[in-house]
C-alpha cells in the first residue's frame, strides 16, 4: 500500500486553516479586475489572431526571434495600452490592428526571413495599436494592478499558445500547416480591414 | 495597507498573508528576486540579506511617522525599472544589486510601516511582512540561481518583460486617475 509522505498530511492540515485566513483578506472588486484583464485581449479575435501570429512567427524566425518577438509586443502593447489611458490619440487605429493580422499573416505565409531588428519594429509597430484599442476600452474602476497584471498575463499566454503552435516547425508537414495557418491570420486581417473600412 | 483586517490567528499572520495577498508589494518583490536569481548566488546571498533587513528598519521608522505615505508611482516606477533590467539581464555588480534591493525594502517598509501606524497595528505584524518578504525572497532568487538551460533563464527575462509591462500600464492608469 502506498504510503504518504508525511509533507502531504501538514500541507492537508495547512489547507484545513485557509478558508478562515482567506475569509478574512476578502477584498470585493479585486478578482474582477483581474479577471476583466485577463479577458480583455481575448474579447476581439482580430487582437487574438494577431497575437498568435506573433508566436508563430517567432517559432518560425528561429532562435533568439522566438522569445523576443513576445517580449516586444506585451511591452510595446502596454505602451500603446498606456497612451490610451493617457488620451493621447493614435490615427488609424483599427485599421492598425486590421493590417497587423495581414501583415503577420502573410510573413509567416511566405516564411519570410529577416533581420531580428527589423521583425522587432514591426512587430512593435503593431503592438501599439492594439495596446491603444484596449487602453481607451477600459472600464473605470477597475483594480489597476490586477487589471494590468491579468492583461498581460493573457497576452503572453496567447504569444506562448502561438510558439508551442508554431513548434511543428520542425517538421516538413509542420511548415506547411505553419504556412496554411499564416493564411488564415492574413484572411482574417483582411476580412477585418473590410469591417473597418465600411 | 490601509485594508488589513485580522485573520483571527494574530498580529504577525496578519502582516505575514497581508504581503501574500498584495499584488502591489509582490510584483516588486518577485522583479527584485528575479534580477537577483539572474545575477547569481552571490547577489541572491546579498539580497536575501538586504531586502528584509531595509524592509523592517524602514518599517520601523514608518510606524513612527505621523501621516501616512502612499505614492504609487514610486511602486511604478520600480516595476519599470527592475522589471527591465530583468528583461535585459545586465551585468550587474553583486552590490549593485543588492543596493537596489534595499532601496526598494526601505520605499515599501516605510509604506508598510505607516499604513501599520495609521489603523492601530505594531511591530508583530511588520515583522509577519518582513519573514514573508524573506521566505518569498529566498525561495525565488534560490528557484532562479538553480535555473541553468538556456530556456528557463529567457522564461525568467520574459517575466521581467511583463513585470515592466504591467508598470507602464499602471502608470496610464495614474494618469487617467480612474484605477
């Protein structure tokens, strides 16, 4: 029969005491910021397919791409996020965001290669917009720490699903369903560039 | 601060999970160990050392100050900035980096301290935030100094990157005045 380690029963006793710690430090309002953060860039797909895009580009660019494509765009999209909570405009903003899915989607269409500085800016580039349609989206009230914190959170977490993705690029069939999925981003940038042209 | 109740089980677990439940000090606090882990186990060593000690006496001259000090973008400003030396992951001197962790244990122990000084609490419970910076403070600059293959150290810099990231946020949100 198999035994338990005797950690198990104090981290079972420790468990017993935590309602009545948690009980005490209830704070109303502090989940529903976090949890508005957290599905904030979730709630367009033209931001999701956007963000997946940069994940899949990085895990097609190769190393050090893969990683610091998705440090640029949360860093570069909570800049945006910030002018927009500032009120500083940003001309062409959801066409911004329209031609990011294009753009995105058809470099990782043509597996096009390139300097890592210049796959920086442009994916920095496009970061901003999208940081700045959240940023004058965002409800007044919220917990801004948790708020900021579940945001980025989601963000990276949709850059990370877009380079484990992009991880069957090491195969052959994988570099092509990588090329296919780059297709959709661009015909979803396109249908979006459509919706916000019209 | 301003918000610590009792969790029935005394002054020192108060202040102990009132810094587990605050995201304001723990961002800061994980930043700090972050770059401290990343430096190596010299600087972890000096920061494990540093940070709780620039906490407490901080804390304890707080709890003597007459009003209550709140400035947010000093907290901000330290996730900006740590949060992108981690990103970046410079060389930094030992001391250079342990420096930087007192100076952030001295800003949010004197916080901690007048908040503490402001709602009727004493040193018992600055000293359950002081052990808790120090277990949390430990564990992660440990966690991280073990860390060798190359991926789980980028893994460490892009949790920088987010730390700088959520201050940039934050500091729109100051500005609109409305979080």
């Amino acid at each position: 029969m198999k035994r338990f380690n005797p950690m198990s029963y104090f981290l079972f006793a420790l468990m017993l005491l935590w309602p009545l710690a948690a009980w005490a430090h209830v704070e109303s309002g502090q989940a529903g910021g976090f949890l508005s953060g957290l599905s904030h860039p979730i709630s367009g797909l033209d931001h999701v397919l956007a963000m997946i895009a940069v994940g899949l580009w990085g895990a097609q660019l190769g190393f050090p791409a893969v990683w610091l494509l998705p440090v640029a765009f949360p860093m570069m999209m909570a800049f945006g996020g910030m002018l927009g909570l500032m009120g500083i405009p940003v001309p062409g903003i959801e066409v911004g965001i329209a031609v990011s899915g294009i753009v995105l989607g058809a470099l990782i269409l043509i597996e096009k290669k390139m300097p890592l500085f210049a796959a920086l800016l442009i994916v920095a580039f496009f970061a901003i917009f999208h940081g700045h349609a959240h940023g004058t989206e965002l409800e007044a009230g919220q917990n801004a720490m948790l708020y900021s914190l579940g945001f980025v959170l989601c963000t990276g977490t949709l850059h990370g699903l877009g380079i484990v993705m992009g991880l069957v690029h090491r195969w052959q069939f994988g570099r092509l369903a990588l090329r296919g999925a780059g297709s959709i981003v661009m015909a979803g940038g396109l249908f979006f560039l459509w919706g916000a042209l019209t | 601060m301003a918000h610590l109740v009792t969790s029935g089980l005394g002054p020192f677990y108060d202040g102990a999970l009132h810094l587990a439940i605050s995201p304001d000090d723990l961002l800061g606090l994980l930043a700090i160990t972050l770059l401290a882990g990343l430096c190596g186990a010299r600087t972890g060593r000096l920061t494990i050392i540093f940070l709780p000690l620039a906490w407490f006496v901080a804390g304890l001259a707080g709890l003597n100050l007459p009003v209550t000090i709140d400035l947010p973008w000093l907290s901000i400003l330290s996730f900006l900035v740590l949060g992108v030396l981690v990103a970046i992951n410079p060389k930094l001197h030992p001391k250079a980096v342990a420096s930087l962790a007192g100076l952030f244990g001295l800003i949010h122990g004197l916080f901690n301290g007048s908040a503490l000084a402001a709602i009727g609490a004493g040193p018992l419970a600055l000293t359950g935030i002081v052990v808790t910076v120090l277990v949390i403070a430990l564990i992660i600059s440990a966690f991280v100094v073990s860390l060798h293959t190359a991926w789980t150290r980028i893994a460490v810099r892009v949790a920088g990157s987010w730390v700088a990231a959520v201050g940039m946020l934050m500091f729109g949100w100051l500005v609109r005045g409305t979080g």
